[in-house]
C-alpha cells in the first residue's frame, strides 16, 4: 500500500479496509518515513521507505510468506505402517543412524528406514540445515553457537562440522530476518 495515492491516501484507505473487516496484511510503502507511527493505528505488517532497497522488499515478501504458510509446512513420515503428518516446529533435529534416520521431536523420537539425504530433499531449505554429515537441525531451536557445536533450547549438544559454520551463520541471521 503506497501513502500517495491519487483521491485518498494510503492509511485513510487503509483504515476503511479494516474497518469493512479485512484483516489481512499490509506492507506499507512511502517516501515519509515520519507516518510509520500512524501506520501502527492500522496494524501493518511492514513498512518500506522509499526509494525501496530490494534486500528490503524481498526480507518483507520472505517474512510474509513465512508467516503465511506456517500453518501448512509440514513432512509425512511412515511409522509401523502409517502415515503420520508432522509439523516442521515439532522436529527438533535428525540424527543418521545406520542406515536409518532419527527424528527427534518434543515428545519423542521417530526412527525412519530412510537416509538422512533422503529426509532433507523433503524438508524446507529455509528452516533446516545440515549441520554435519549426521545431522540436521531445524534452525527454530538454535539457542547457540561455536564452531564445533551447536546448542539447542532444550539442552542437547549436536556436532557442527568446520566446512558448515558459516554456512549455518548466514542461514540462521536470514532465518532471525524472517521469522522476526
């Protein structure tokens, strides 16, 4: 929603949107940089200042997109003989074992009779990275890190190996961006 607008300007437009029940999000743009307050009144979703820098528009689409499909990121995992649907916040991480596959989760831990590659082609590339030839860690639950270990909200310690530290750095500070 741009603030000029020919007739009416954007947040008076805005307004009369929420008012009429839309209850959607709004991503605010202008040269004003001084209206960012009022846009508070109609609970916008982002704010971009004019001239808009790409990086900022994409970090905007990405948080949107994020935060719009959370309801619907999930993976369909087979155990003793049924499908069982598993939401992306519920795995913790996912361990290699043999030939088999650990997932960790809150509550419990699932074994699968697949590879942890197999596993990662089927998992989202902006909530999960590999961490170590055996690991894979949902990005959600990094509570630290240093470069051979990363610690998880929950305690546990999961190995990191040197060739993806900076891998997981830049992918954890994008993650923070988005999920802000």
């Amino acid at each position: 929603m741009d603030y000029q607008m020919p007739g009416m300007d954007g947040i008076t437009f805005s307004k009369k949107l929420r008012k009429n029940g839309f209850n959607g999000d709004i991503i605010f743009v202008s040269g004003f940089p001084e209206i960012v307050f009022d846009c508070f009144e109609i609970n916008i979703f982002r704010f971009l200042k004019k001239p808009i820098k790409q990086n900022d528009l994409f970090a905007a689409l990405d948080a949107f997109l994020y935060k719009n499909q959370k309801n619907y990121r999930f993976i369909i995992l087979k155990n003793k003989g049924m499908e069982i649907k598993i939401n992306y916040d519920d795995i913790l991480y996912i361990e290699a074992f043999n030939k088999n596959s650990i997932i960790h989760l809150k509550e419990h831990k699932l074994i699968q009779a697949k590879s942890l590659s197999e596993i990662e082609k089927s998992l989202s590339k902006n909530n999960f990275i590999r961490t170590h030839r055996s690991f894979i860690v949902n990005l959600k639950y990094i509570k630290m890190t240093n470069k051979s270990q990363i610690y998880l909200d929950n305690g546990e310690i999961i190995k990191l190996s040197r060739n993806n530290f900076i891998k997981l750095k830049n992918m954890y500070n994008e993650f923070l961006k988005i999920s802000n």
